[in-house]
C-alpha cells in the first residue's frame, strides 16, 4: 500500500512519519500532486496557523489537489480544520470539504484554558474509523480552535463545550486530536484509517 503524506508548511508532520514507520509503513512524504492522486491513502497532517496553511497550499495549488483526491483522506488537527469551510484563525476560507465553520475556544470560566491541552475522552463514536477503540477511550489534544458538533461528527469530546472531535464525508475523515501521540488507541484509529474499504 502507497500511503502519501502532504507536504506543506505545517509543524507535527514528522511524528505521524514516524507513527507510521512504527506500523510497518514507509510513508512518502510528498507535495508532488501527481504522486497524492496516484496514493492508496493520503494523511493530511499539521500544526501550526491556519491562514499561514493556506496561503501555502493555494499558492502551490494544493488545496485544489487536496479538494479533488479520491482515496481515503486523514486530516488530522489543523489538517482536519484546513478541511473546514472558513476559520476564525486569520478569517480565511478553507478548502470547504465540509460545510463547517472553525471556531475559537471562549473560555466561560477562569479554569477554562486555551489552547486546550491534555487527554480527552470521545464519545459518541461512529463509523469504521472509531471501531475497537474499547470502553472510554483517551486521546491527546493541542487546539485552539474547534469545528463544531455537525452532521459529519463521527466523535464528540468536551472542552468548555462539545465539540468534533472527528469527522467523516465522503472518502475524507479527520479527527482535532494527535492519534500519533494516543498510544494504542491513536494506533488503532490509524490501522482502521489505512484498512478502510472505499
């Protein structure tokens, strides 16, 4: 299986290489477009500012790319709000696989701290990406900024309010959390991501 990695100017993409290096994967890390079309599987990783990512991806044509692949699709964090319609984070359009706003964290209370910044537990999990995830599972947040509980939220977590923890649309999954730095159920959601049947 060519599991391809997008290329772009987003930090954290060397520890899902590295996730995946550990399952027996060799991933190619990529922002060539015909090698992303040609990928059994694409992760669209990243940390970092969202109008910054943008800029990048149009200014190579990527987003265009990205919007138009046709295999399984990983957006994992800013990779997953990149995937949104618009975010608050430097009011940008983005790529608009989903019909959903990207939001700031407003902390109601003093304890409320942002970015959040910890393990979280899902609930309200669904679809073949969050199967065998066993009783309560936690994984590891670093965010800002939310989509919202929507149509597409395949997992909700907690933070000051509900929110999407990961999505799914069409052939595009995501999730806000680092399944690279979940431990053994970040490793599970990756193995249901790259056996998907599409």
């Amino acid at each position: 299986m060519e599991v391809a990695i997008v290329k772009y100017n987003a930090g954290n993409i060397y520890s899902v290489v590295n996730a995946l290096k550990r399952m027996g994967i060799e991933p190619l890390l990529t922002d060539d477009p015909e090698l992303l079309k040609k990928a059994d599987r694409v992760l669209f990783p990243g940390q970092g500012e969202a109008k910054g990512a943008m800029e990048y991806l149009k200014a190579r044509g990527l987003d265009a790319v990205i919007r138009d692949l046709k295999q399984p699709v990983f957006g994992i964090c800013v990779g997953q709000q990149l995937l949104c319609k618009h975010s608050e984070e430097g009011d940008v359009d983005c790529i608009g696989i989903f019909d959903a706003p990207v939001v700031r964290f407003r902390p109601e209370r003093h304890e409320d701290k942002v970015p959040c910044m910890g393990w979280n537990k899902l609930y309200d999990t669904k679809s073949p990406l969050m199967e065998g995830l066993g009783d309560d599972p936690y994984v590891y947040f670093v965010h800002s900024y939310y989509v919202p509980v929507c149509e597409e939220t395949i997992a909700t977590a907690d933070y000051i309010l509900p929110y999407s923890a990961s999505m799914h649309k069409d052939n595009f999954y995501t999730c806000q959390f680092h399944p690279e730095k979940s431990g053994t159920v970040g490793e599970r959601i990756l193995k249901n991501f790259l056996d998907l049947k599409i």
